[in-house]
C-alpha cells in the first residue's frame, strides 16, 4: 500500500489517500477517483496542465524512475527539470522535484503531491500554463489567421535581430553583431517556411494589429536587455533563448485554445519546431559556456 498525501491552496485541506502500488495507474489517475481537482487537460504527457511537486519521504529508497520522452521536454520547456535532474532520474533513479500527474506512476511508497490547481475554478479543466499567459486576441480558429500569426511572428523576430545586428556593430561589438545577423536570417528561414505551409493563403490580409499580443510584442522578440551594447555572445544567446521559449508557448497556447482541428493540428507542428529552435540554442549556450570556463583555466594556468 501506499499513501499519497495531495496538497494544494484550491483544498480546505491536505488530503491523504491509500493506493495500490501498479494498481492504481498514474498520480492524475489517483487523483481523479478520489475528486482530487489537479488540473489536466491532454491526460498524455504534451500540455503539462497537472504539473505537481512530488515529495517523497524516504528519499534514499530508490525505485526506477521512468521518463518519457515528451515528459523531460514538457518539464524542460516548464523550467522545471535539468539536466543534472535527468541524469540522476536515470542513471541513479534519483526522482526529479516535478513530475506531470499523467506520466508518474504509483509505487510502494508513500509521498507528498503539491499542485497549484485553478484557485478560481478548482474542477474545471486546465489548458496549457502558456495559454494563461497568451489571452486576449489569442484564439486562433482559422488557417488563413494562423499563418498570418505565424509569418508576423518570425519576420516580427527577423526585423528585430537586424536592429540589434546594426546596433552591436555601431558600438563595435562585432562577435555580438555577427550572432544577431545570423539569428536575423534564421528567421528569415522560418518566415519563408511558414509562407510555403500557407501554400495559396496570403498571409498579408490578417496580419494581426499590436493590440493583439500581450505586452504589445510578438512572442520572439529578444529580451528587452539585448539591446545592452556591452553585451557578451553568450548574454546575447541567453536573451535569444527567451524569445524562442516565448515563442514555443505562443504556438502551445494556439493548440491548447483554438477550436479548430486543423489549426490544433498546424500548431503543434509549429510547437515541435520551436523545441528545436530550443534545444539547438541551449547546446549553443552550453558550448559557449564551456569555451569560457576552460579559456578561464587556461589564462590561469599560463
């Protein structure tokens, strides 16, 4: 047997309840036979909606640890999981902090479930936490609108590079300028891309007005402190980072929000590719970073 005890500021109270380690399925599983309101929405391990915070009391007991593919990305793009975490989950079976209710399975164990849940409507199903963040003007329900959205995103970002670009070779910061005009064309690559998706839609008729997108900026504009003429290559990665992170969640919350499948279905396409945009800008910054300490090392040492 094992207890589970759920705790969250949407419930009166802690609740602890009694399951079956592999008989009960999975935390969300638990929690749903006994009205436990964590959120969910896709039950698959894609939205991240029952994001919860396992405690477990007898931490040095391992037990192995099973990560899904889509859970680590989910939980990577959440900020909630590193890579160390990773390593320790499957080479150690150390268990990670956070867990998606849907992929975690019950064990022979007893632990602690917190979740944050929906304070104003604790029963009603979430979407994506992204789509919290992307309202108001948001909900895209056709594909001449979607591709319109999606061109302004990348030409939005393109434009935007080629201002940082000008500006960091103005202030002779040619490395800076250089990793700026090269993101600048990427974007150009990703506009054309979503041009030939669009196919016979031009997506010059529903380009959405600046009021539309929250804080008035498309999604993948870097960090409002890119524009720091000092900055380093790796301050200028991590502020391009921000922008692709925002724009995953943008294409996350289109998923989560629209009513139309083909949309849903474009959307997600898009959100696997912003992963990537991700995943290729973090190698960069780990390499970047690794240059430096052992250029550090080596400056040391002479």
């Amino acid at each position: 047997m094992a207890n589970i005890t759920f705790s969250s500021p949407v419930m009166a109270k802690d609740v602890t309840v009694y399951a079956v380690a592999g008989d009960r399925g999975t935390i969300l599983a638990v929690a749903k036979s006994h009205s436990i309101p964590i959120p969910f929405d896709c039950q698959d391990g894609e939205c991240g909606s029952c994001l919860v915070q396992v405690e477990h009391f007898n931490p040095k007991a391992k037990s192995a640890v099973a990560l899904t593919e889509k859970e680590k990305e989910v939980l990577r793009q959440l900020g909630k999981i590193t890579k160390d975490e990773i390593v320790d989950a499957e080479v150690n079976d150390v268990p990670p902090r956070y867990r998606l209710a849907c992929q975690c399975f019950v064990r022979n164990e007893d632990i602690m479930v917190r979740f944050e849940g929906d304070k104003t409507k604790p029963q009603r199903m979430a979407v994506t936490p992204a789509a919290a963040h992307y309202k108001g003007g948001m909900e895209i329900n056709t594909l001449p609108e979607f591709f319109s959205y999606a061109a302004k995103v990348e030409e939005d970002a393109a434009l935007h590079y080629d201002s940082l670009a000008k500006a960091m070779a103005d202030a002779g910061n040619a490395p800076v300028a250089k990793l700026f005009a090269q993101l600048a064309e990427f974007s150009r690559l990703h506009l054309a891309e979503v041009k030939a998706r669009a196919g016979a839609i031009d997506v010059s008729k529903n380009v959405p007005p600046d009021y539309a997108w929250p804080d008035h900026a498309t999604p993948e504009r870097a960090a409002v402190w890119a524009s720091d003429t000092t900055l380093t290559r790796l301050g200028a990665l991590k502020a391009a980072l921000q922008g692709e992170r925002r724009g995953y969640e943008f294409y996350r919350a289109v998923e989560a929000t629209t009513k139309s499948r083909e949309v849903a279905a474009a959307a997600k396409e898009f959100v696997g590719e912003e992963a990537e945009h991700v995943r290729i800008l973090e190698a960069w910054i780990t390499q970047e970073e690794w240059s430096l300490k052992h250029a550090a090392k080596a400056a040391e040492n002479a």
